[in-house]
C-alpha cells in the first residue's frame, strides 16, 4: 500500500562466459551474453546526397563495398548469436580478430580503437523499462571505415529505426559516412538521457516517501539505484573518453565539418557524466534520510511509551497503596476517602501531562 | 513554530526538452527550457570612449556593425523563447549552428570555445529569491568578436542594467570589446557571491537550530542544501576553467590590459569554489549533529522513563506485599506498621535519587 | 541454520619472513613464504611451429638453450622451497641477484621489470577454494628472454596444464617466445574472472541474506569481504600497470603482432579493476542494509514492548483501583460492577488497539 | 562544571563586502573587512650591511627610494581602512590597480603574482586568542621590488616587532631586500605553527572529554573545530604553493643564496599542511568516538531499567497472586507462608542476579 | 579482564621546539626535541674491500677524511643534544648551515636533498615497544659524500650496530660508500616492517574481541591505531619518494650497481606504503564493526526486557483482576478458581514463549 512502485533493478549479467571462455585458446570467437534464439537480420543501406536504397540480406556475401551507385555503404548486424555471421564480416572487411571477439563480448567495457584503415566502436546502448523498472545494457559496435559503416547490435530490436525512417524522407542526404557514424552514436547517447530522467524521478519520489514513512523496502530501492549508478558511471566514463578522442585528435577518418558534431556529443557526455555523479550524491544522502527517519519513528515509539508509564506507573503505585492491609490506615476509613484519592490521582495526571507539553513531547 | 522559514529549494528544470529533442535530427534549433510568453527584447548599444548610443530594436536586421560613428557593437538578446531571432543573428554573425543550439539549451554546462573570429562563452547566473529561498539559474551566453559583443539571457530581466547604466553615466568610456566581454562576466561571477552568502548564513542559522532541538524538517533543509551546493558546485567548475582559459592563453581578441581583469576574475572564481567546498563540508556535518542531536534527545526521553520506572517499579512491589492476604502477616497487625512503610517508601526513594544524582542522570 | 555458509577468508601470508630476513645482508636469497617439502619440480618444453617436446628435468644442468632442433625453450619450475634450483637458473640464465630474491618472495608486490636481454614479471594468481571459501594468492614470476620463457610458480600444482594440453594437441604451434608470454599471463588474470564472480555471487546472496534477518555473521563477512577485495585491488592494479607498459611500450622482445594481444588483456584488467571497484562500493553499502535492518528489528522490538505496555499498564491500574480497601467505594456493591468493569476494560483495549492500527503500528 | 573552557570560534568576516562592492565598477578601492578606526601607521625603515634607521612617517610623500645612505628601504602599513594611503603607495611605486583593490580585500585567498619589476604576495597570518579560543586571520600583503619591500598589514599591531628590534640589535645586517621578505613570510609561517599546536592540544583534550562523558558541547566544539581547520587549509595550501614558486623559479629578484631559505620554509609549509591533514583525521574519528560514547551511556541506561524491570515484575506478580480474593487458596492459611513467600522470592532475586553476572550485565 | 593489553600510544613530540624557535632569527642551531643528557658518542669506521677499523673518537677534529689507508669513511653521530658536535661536523665538511639545522629538528618531514658535492636524507626510523604498545618516531640523517659517509641519529642506541658487526666479520668488504648509504637506509625501511607486522596483529586480535564484546576501550585502541597509521604514512610517503629519486634520477654520487639496490628498496616501500593504506581501511571498517556490535547488544538487552516485561504484565493484570474488592465476583467462589487461574496463566505464558520462538526472539 506504500509503496507499489515495482523495484529497480539490473538485467543481470552473469560472468559465465567470460569464465567459460577461460579455458580455451585466445582468440575463438563465442557469442558472451544471454542466449537466445531471435534469427539474425542483416540490414544492408546504400546511399549518397542523392539517394538511398536499403534491403534485408541473408548473407554477408551479398554486400559488395564500392560498388552501385551509392558511394557510402551502411551495414547494420541485429543479433550476435550466431558467431559465424560475424567472422564473415570480419573476413569481407579484414577487421583483426581480436575486434571480432569485442563484439561478440556483451560484457565488454567500451573503448574507441584506431587501426590502419579504419576505427572501432564498442558501446553500451541502454533500455529502462518504466513498467519493471528495469535497467537493460545492450552492446552496441561500430567500424567506421573510408566509405563504409558496419554497426552491431546485440538485440533484435533495430535502435536505429529513427535514421533509417529520417534517411528515407530524405533528409540527412548530403553527409558521408562519418557523419552516419556520428548520427549511430548520438542515438547511444540520448538513450542515456532518458535512462538519467527516469532514475533522477525516481530518487525525487523516493525522497518524498523516505521523509514520510520509511520502510525496508526505500533502503532496497536507494541499494538499487547505487548499483544501476555504478553501472551508468561504468558505461558513460569510456563512452565520453571515447568520443573525446574522436573531437581532439586529427583523426583522418572523420573530417572537420563532423569533427564539430562529436564536440557536441562530447559536451553531452561530460553533462550526463556529472548528472550521474550528482544523482550518486542525492542517492548516497537518501540513505542518511532513511536512516534518521528510522531513527525519528523509533524516537515517537519511545515517547509513547514513556508517556504511558510515567502516568500510570505512578498511579498503580497510589491505588496499591490503598490495597494493602494494615490494621490502621485511617485514610480507608474516612468518609471521602475513595473521592480524594480520584481526585489526587486526577491531579497528577494532569500535572505531568503539563509536563510533558513544556517539554514538547505531546 | 519552531522553524517557519520556507525551504530552500531549487526550480527544477527537467531534462524533457532534451529528450523530446532525442527524436529530432541533430541541428534543430528549439528552445529548451521553462516555456514562457514573455516577448523577446533586443538591445543594441553602440560606444566608443567618446559617447555612447543605445535603443530597443524590433529586429536583427537594424542593426549594422562597422558602420555608424561608435566602433563597438553590443547586441543584448533577453529571452530565448523565439528560436527565429537567435537563428536570425546566427547568420547575421556567421555563428556555427551548434553553437546557436547550445544557446538555447538552457540546460547546456558551461563552456567556453574559441572560433577562428570570436569566442563563445556560455554560462550559468544565478538568481537567490530569499523570499521563497529558491534558487534559480539562468543560461547566458555571450559571443565577443572583433569589435562586437552578444550576449543573451534566457529570462525577459536584464542583469546588465548597472552596466548600461554606468555607461550612460560616462564610466567606461576607454574601453574595448573585450573589457566590455569581461564587465559581463564580472556580473555573472558577482551573482555567485550573492547566493553564497544567502547560502552561508543559512547553514549558521539551520546550525543553532539543529543544535536546539532537532527536527525532520531540518534534515530536508540540509537534504536540499546538497542539492543546492551540487548545482553550484556544477556552475562554477566550468566557469573556472573558462575565465582560466580567457587569463592564460595567447588569446588574439583579448588585450593583455583585460588579461590582466580577467586573472582578477579568476581570483574571484577559485574562492568561490573554495567556499563552496567548505560550504560543502560543513553541511555534511550539520547531518551528522542532526543525528547525534536525536540521539541525544532519545537518550533523555530513555532517562525518564528509567528513572520513572525504577523508582515506582520498587514501590509498587513493596505495597503489593503488604496487599497480600496471608493469614499471617505480624507486620500488618502493627500499631504503626502503615507508617513505618510509608517511612521505608521515602528513605528508599531519596537513596535511589542520590544514586541517579550521583550517576549524573538528573 | 540462517547462514551455514562457510566465512570467506584470505589465507594469511604473515611478514614474519621479511622481519627474519631484516637481519640479514642484503640479497641473501630465502624463500619467504608458507613453507612444505613437497618436492620442487622442473618441466622442460621446446617447441616450433611444428612439433613440441616436453620432459620433466632433475637439474637445470640438464637444460640446453639454443640446442635441438626447437628454437623456442620454456621452463617451468613449480615449487620455490628449494632456493638452491632457483639459484642455479639465475646463473645459468644470467639473471640479476635481487631479481631472484623477488622469485623467492611470495609476499612481493607485482611489477614488471625490462632488462636488456629479458623482462620479468612477477604477478599474483589467485586461487579461490569454493568449498572453504578461501581466498589464497600465489606468487608466479616470468622471465621472457629472446628466444625462451622461465616461469616459476609457488605451489606444486602446474597452473599451466591447459597450456601444454593445448600445445600436445597441436595448437598454438606457429609461435614465438613472446606469444607464450601472453598466455601465461592470460591465464594469470583468467584466474581473476573466477574470483571476482564468486564475490559478486557471495554479496548478492549476503544482500538477500541481510535484508531478511541480519546476525552479526553477516557483518564477519562483510569485514572479510572487505579484506578480500583490497587484496584483489592490491594485486590488479600493478598486474594493470604491467601490462599497461607491455601494450604501450617499444618493448624490443614484443613483436607487434603479440602486442595487440596484450592489448586486449590489458582491457581484460581495466575491466576486472572496475568490477572490484564496483564490488567494493556495494559491499561498503551492505554495512549500511545491515546497520539499518538492524534498527528496523530493534524497532519492531520496540513497538511490541510498547503495545504490550499501553494496553496492560491501564488496565493493571483500573484493577488497581478496585482492590483499594476503602470503606466507601460505592462501585464495590453495585450488582454488576464486576461486569461492567470487564465491559469497560474491553472498550478500552479495542480502542486502543484501534489508535495502535491508526497509526500503523500493527 | 563538565567542560568550562570557552568553545573555539573563528572571528567571521562576512562577504558583505565583497556583494556591496558587486554594484560598483571593476577597480574601485574599497577597504573590505572588519571597520575600525584606528590610526594607519607608516613604518619607513632604511638598512645596509652596516647600519639601520627607522622612522614613523605620516605620509606616503616622505619616502625616498634610491636616495640616503642606506641602499635597502622597507615600507610597512599598519591597517587598511585609508585607502587613500594604499593608492598614495601604489602611485609612488607604479603598483597595478587591482593590486591594490587585493591588498584591501581582507576577503582574498592568498597568492604570489610576479611583475616585471616587483614580486606581490598577499598572505593570511593566524592570530589564535588562547583565553577566548578564537582565532583570527589578518591580510598581510608584501611588495619586492628590487631594493624595496612594502608590507601592508589589516590590523594595527605590527607582526614584525621581532625583525625590527633584532635588525636593532645589529643582527641581519648583511642581507638584502629579498632576504627581508624570506623573514617577513617566516614570521606568517611560524603563526601557523601556534595556531596548529593550540588545536592539537585541544582536540587531545576533547578526546579524554568524549570519552568520560559525552555532551553536546563537545559535538559543537569537534564541528567548530572543523570549521577552524578548512579555514587553515584554505589559508596554507596557497600560501605554500606560493613559496614553492618562489623556490623553484628562476625568479630574478630572489638571490641564490636566499632561495635556500625559501626552501627551507617550503618544507615548514609542507609540514604544517600534514599536520592540519591529520588533524582534520583525528577530528572527524571524534565524532565517531561522541557518537558511541553516546550509545555506550544509553546501554548503561538501558541495562538499568532491564535489571530493575526484569527483577521486579515478576516480584510484584507474586505478591499479586496471593493478594487475590479466592475463597479457596490454601498457602494464605498455612502458618509460614507468609515467610515461605519471602523465601521465595529472595532466591528468585538471588537466581536473577546470578544470571545478570554471567551475562556480563553487572 | 577483558582487554588487559596496554594501549597503543605514540611517543608525542611536542611542537614546542619550533614554536620556541619561532622568536629566534633563522638559522640558530638548535636541538628540537626530547631533551635527555645522554651523552653523545663519534664512531669513526674507516674500510675498504679489504680491511676495516673502527673507534670511538671523542672531538670531530680527529677525523680526517682522505688520509689513512682505507678510502671510504663513515663518521656515526649519536645523540642529538650537542649542536655544537653537530655544528663542527658542518664546519669540516662544509655542509650549508639549514642542512645542521634539519638534522637537529627532530619533528622535521623525511626528505632528501641534493647538493652540488653531497646528498642529505632525513628520514625517521621507527621503534615500537611491544610491551608498553607504544611507538616511537627517531630522526635519522644521512650525508653520502664521494667517499664518506655522515650519518647522525637522535637516540643513544646505535641502530647500525648490526652494520657494524657484519663488516667487522669481512662481509660487505668490496663496496662503496654509496653502498654503505643504501645499507643504512635499507635499515630504517626494515624497521617499518616489524611496525606494520606488530600493528596489523593487534588490528586482527582488536576485530575478534570486538565481535565478541564490544566496550569502549576498544574504540579508543581504534582512534590510536589511527593516528599511529596516519604517522606512519606521513613518514612513509616522502621517505618512498626520497629514494624514488635516487632510483629514477641520474645522480652522479650514486653508482649504477648500487641504482639496482636502491631500486629494491623502492619497491619495499612500495608494498608497506599500500599495507598501511590497506590497515587504515581495515581499522575504519573496524569503527562500524564495534558501533554495530553495541547496537546488537542492546537489541539483546531489549529483547530481553520485552520478553518479561510481555509475559509478566499480562500476567500481573490477571492476578489484579482477582485481587478487585466487587461483592459479586463468582470466580472467586468457585472451589477451583484458583487452580483453574494457574492453568490459565500457564497457558498463557507458554503460548507467549511459542510466539516469541516462532518469532525467533529466543
């Protein structure tokens, strides 16, 4: 009845298949994350200022780079559980196999990596869902080559929906392929913002309730949001150095028109950075609030207590007084013994219920 | 009664117009912030060390830089709720479109960037109602160009009236763009004082009070202190590191006469950020008296109800005795057995005294 | 029964052997660790692109590098008791006296070393017994020359065996010296994986744990967790740094096909770093769920002393007053006094126990 | 009667003046701090190798650098509340204006800045009054120039007695200008060290205080205390970065032979920076030690009431029993049972206390 | 009886020497430190790889450095209460008269210094008496000359004699005096090891005892332990970077044979700068170990107190009930009344003892 909101959490991953993976030889290709069975779609995007035509290929054999009419080649891999699909990419584009594994691996922390001919990507989209308050990492890579942009996304869900539709309205049409790859990871970094929003609304009605009447379950909720905190710091900190690299250096793949949209980026990353770091705070203090809220019930609980005896203690006291059963009590034998003894005894009642007002406990 | 000053409390500004934004193409010009209707005010004021010339135009078009018998141009926008202006003296100026969206994300962090023909500063002002104890803060930005000054503000008051007014007062004459680029600043840095101040004093009271008798609401006051210190903390890191730029580097639109200024301004920048450290501090100590004070409070609620009880819980067994029915009880048969008990009652109850006074209970 | 789970623990490695040793020369060569007699044992691989040999030798005389028909040498001593063999490599490999010192001292802090003709290495692998839940270090060192690879392990059991297994088997068969080095270490911080996902297993199952019932094991473990993961952190972050240098360096004996693998194990370190970071902030969160389930249990305590106390005490004092022994007490005669008291005492219970549910205490 | 010694305070200087000052324009000199009316004194003091002459003057108009036998002229200001005198000053030695504004700001963190012809260092000295506990900072400014120093002192005591009466004395005489302002700063650094051992005193009195008996007292003393130690550290750090430039840089007014001392009081800064460090440690652990102290008094309460309750409750249950009105009870008719009751219960209590022993209650 | 370990303590040196000093001019020579009239003994060692000679010489003037057979000399200075031993040492090798007055300070920070013919050390070996628990700081400096070696100690025991002994039995024979200068500081580094080794044992016996029965001298053996750690790291971390310094740089008076050893010695210093870190985080997590430990036992002592208190009240209410003087109560007619009230409060209390079970209070 308090507090029905479902409790945060944090899609689990589990180490396994890195620890799995131990025992083989460096260098196999295995799909590290959840399993599952959803087919891999393969999305192939040719385009140029002019135009763009975009289809489903079943095989990597079907992409021919520098050919047709479009000059910038978008291929989009949806799905990682199928290895073998991804070391054919590897092998068209001659990506080191190393990198081939990075991709493969859900549980990798993002970096940027420069090579010869092109550069490699490897970040953390995320998903909230608001109904399960649940937060979901997905592994999201990128090769940005001279005239090609080959992404990977771990789940089925195509996140670049938006640009495709925008692309085919037909705006967007006069950029090369590292304004695309610029547009892939302004839709990674937005997805941060909205996770930032719901997690900041979450901590506000925490604290609302927390001063209100704190329960367990607040110190579950505040555990939670440190956990999935540590979890955004862990992916927004390599993102932003990644995309710094990307703004300062004269990287030779991204010109200097782009250059200014990843400055952009770039300040969007130092701000969720410090927002996550704010919110880490108010979180962090959340859990002292709770704590002396606790503390404050525990203080009320006593008080009544207290109250309670130090009036009636004292009472029983007096009417055992009268019980006892001596030979000579003169009092039990006046007239208006019983009254007096009412009226003494409502007299002190009073008096400490004084007491307790000047001493602010009622 | 105890503490009827309002709470401070910060406007919150959501992150909803960023990720409304996240849909939109990247160069969108919208206003992101706190929607209002108020118009749209253009100042444009033209000096020289000889005069000074100053009128309310309606649109950018007026305004003809290089031209006229004033050498340097001060555009003031006030308002940022019509996104066409902006873009308006965006092309008029030749300004780089992101840099016109970070004008109107009243969001942004704070920055400064060097173009090849200006720079461009984008800042936080900060507005303390002590009436409400709420803290405000308004995005600025200027763009200081050869012989040109910008500066916008996102809500319809202007914070550079004392500056117009002192121009119009014939101060200031000798001077440049650049002092004038300083001058704005100077007023940015100065509402940061004001709001420390406020912020200071109320730390001190909050103290005493705390120290008297604490409350739940002075949790939450401290509780939004951080938050408050947080923002704070958030607006005049960058602000350093930009004034730090503007006194070190070999900056061409800066004379090393203003240089001079600006080092000033940085002195002023690092002791706010010092106080706000400190400020920082204190607060998260103000949280540890706030415990310690119910701690205390419960181990003085706990004392009474101690000696309350232990004195009363005694008694009690002692007149329940004498409440028995034993057919043979010799001391009830007593002459003055009634009064020899109530003798035993007092001397016990003066012993138990002096042994809680010489505890050091009472 | 609420927590039969053996306490994590680290085995202690006391410093009694580098106090022993305090009063010795300098580079007096002693094993300082945990002593036993198990025999020390050296196995001998030599291998090509082709084939693979591998023997276990008695004396390092027996070792002849740069003879038959492998290029490539790798020894492997397991067992460091016996300071005379590790004595006897160092000269015949013509190694520095205080490097063997390092060998010998299990208690040393991980680090690399590049001569001129040879790096060392000395690292940590650790062990982690789930049954006894044990953490237990093992000092293991390297030395990677031009065309072989010493390697010395602290305790009898080949950590190695996966290797050779491998190496028979034909894989790995087109490599150099260098790549060897890389696998060694890479089953070095493998080792890490496998400790790490035990803890993190180990604080969310305490989590669940401490929520429910908190008992002071809980905080043993806590404490012993704590202890765990600065000792991880203590050997990470120079395993780290080591192959940090490894990646970036112009490290002669490295080839640069070799150097991408470091690469990719120096990310695998960045990442385990992390994870204990992450591990150490939710661990330290733990105490503050154990603090406050405790308060709450104490608080539970509490109220039911509390409502036990505030029905029973009025009513206590209502019995009270009718076993006073006054002449006069008119109630006393009354036909059904009796019963009317039970009545009033049941009005007074249900209403408060009403106030008690009112303010939801029940 | 508990603890009488005077609660350490700092004496607050309130920004007040620097937020008046915000309206007014950049530059102009205002004396912000503490208002007094006391008299400005001019200390003019000329010295070589061999002689020394001192005199009070009543204007800046009667020093005459470079003239006179003695080559080396020191000019000291007692108090700053003539900004007229400082301009006077700045005028004759061609000092910048905002300079001078640093000088009357008592406000201003402490810094060296180097000119072209003068070095300017602006310093906190500490004045702590034992017998009110109070401590108070004083802006002390120096100017070096080539064969002069100026020093600018808030209030009117003059800090330097020391040096004057031993320059007096014939000691000092063969030093230059900048060897004066090396005895000028150590006379500030060594009011560091009173200051410091004041408060190491007096937390190690606090200490045994806290843990005899805890009051809130001491809690506001251990928050003043940490009030007084950022101010410390607020004044240090910059100080000691300051002599750190001076003993590094080939600053060209600074001799060689001088440079060695700057050195010298470098590592007094140093030092004297850990020592706040770990005071500030020592400080906030006690609070931890009031916090427990705290709920050590409340078990010792806790215990009493229990040991009363537990003894005593179950007593007057016994006597309740046999003060009961049944008809049939036979112990009320047996001869002793009066004395057998007694019996009883005495070996309860007995029994009672036994059990509280083992347990380590009594 | 339940802790009878002496406390730990620290030797306090009182800061009254500098502050004493603070009245004199700089570079009076003077002793800062315990005073103690011990008198202060000149060993004068003369070697080479082939023989040694060693006496106690009573003034400086019989040394004479270059003359004799033997090459490398050592003059051992103990006992600091003589600056004018000190002083005439300073005379015949030309040392700089800041350098005399830091070997006398005995408060002053570790360090190292090079000058143009020598290099200084001032470092502080440590000496901690186990059986009063009490540590000891002693100021030990050294001069490593071209072919001498000065070193001074504060106390009369010569912490060298091991040294001594060895060279005495021919071992060392073929080293420099740079060697000699690694050999005394490998001295002082060893002796932080027994230090460590005999606090991290009192940290372990502190955790178990505290888990078992927390009292309040264990929270004062926790604040000691805290301020003997935050010495040791103030002695540790500059005496680490002292010897960094001989490691890294190129300094000419050191060999690069002896480079090698002094590298070692880095990397000890290394480890027991991250064991005291590791101690400090053990000793904190220790504070919440003994604070949660009081918080269990009072959560006892109340379960406690609630269970009598909710068994006997009840009780107590119903042996009122028929202690009430009505003149119509059937029950207490009945001829088994009061039988049937002790089965019913048997009942009744063993009902309670089930729900307190269920309830895992018991």
């Amino acid at each position: 009845m308090v507090n029905v909101r479902p409790h945060l959490s944090i899609r689990r991953k589990t180490h396994r298949g890195i620890s799995q993976k131990s025992g083989l030889p460096p260098g196999s290709l295995i799909h590290i994350g959840q399993e599952n069975d959803s087919p891999v779609t393969i999305t192939y995007v040719r385009y140029d200022q002019e135009g763009f035509e975009h289809q489903k290929v079943d095989s990597v054999k079907e992409i021919q780079i520098g050919e047709g009419k479009y000059p910038v080649h978008w291929i989009n891999v949806d799905g990682l559980n199928k290895p073998e699909i991804i070391e054919e990419v590897g092998e068209k584009f001659g990506l080191h196999h190393l990198m081939l594994e990075d991709i493969l691996n859900t549980d990798h922390i993002p970096k940027v990596e420069e090579f010869q001919d092109y550069i490699f990507f490897t970040l953390k989209a995320l998903h909230f869902n608001q109904i399960d308050m649940e937060l979901d990492t997905e592994q999201v890579s990128f090769v940005l080559g001279r005239n090609y942009v080959l992404s990977f996304q771990e789940r089925p869900e195509n996140v670049y929906e938006g640009i495709l539709k925008r692309m085919a309205e037909g705006k967007y049409k006069n950029r090369e392929a590292d304004f695309l790859a610029y547009r892939l990871m302004d839709v990674i970094v937005d997805s941060y913002y909205d996770v930032l929003e719901a997690l900041e609304e979450n901590i506000d009605i925490s604290e609302e309730e927390v001063f209100k009447s704190p329960i367990p379950e607040h110190l579950k909720n505040i555990q939670s949001m440190k956990r999935i905190l540590l979890v955004l710091r862990k992916s927004i900190f390599p993102l932003r150095e990644a995309i710094n690299q990307m703004q300062k250096r004269d990287v030779s793949l991204i010109s200097n028109d782009t250059v200014q949209y990843f400055k952009d980026l770039y300040d969007h990353t130092v701000h969720i950075y410090e927002e996550i770091e704010n919110a880490r705070d108010i979180n962090a203090g959340l859990k002292d609030v709770y704590l002396s809220s606790l503390s404050n019930k525990m203080n009320k609980v006593m008080q009544v207590l207290t109250i309670i005896s130090t009036i009636f203690i004292p009472l029983s006291f007096v009417v055992g007084v009268y019980g006892m059963n001596f030979d000579h009590m003169p009092e039990l034998h006046w007239k208006y013994g019983y009254y007096y003894i009412w009226i003494g005894m409502f007299v002190m009642t009073v008096g400490q219920l004084a007491i307790f007002r000047w001493k602010k406990w009622l």
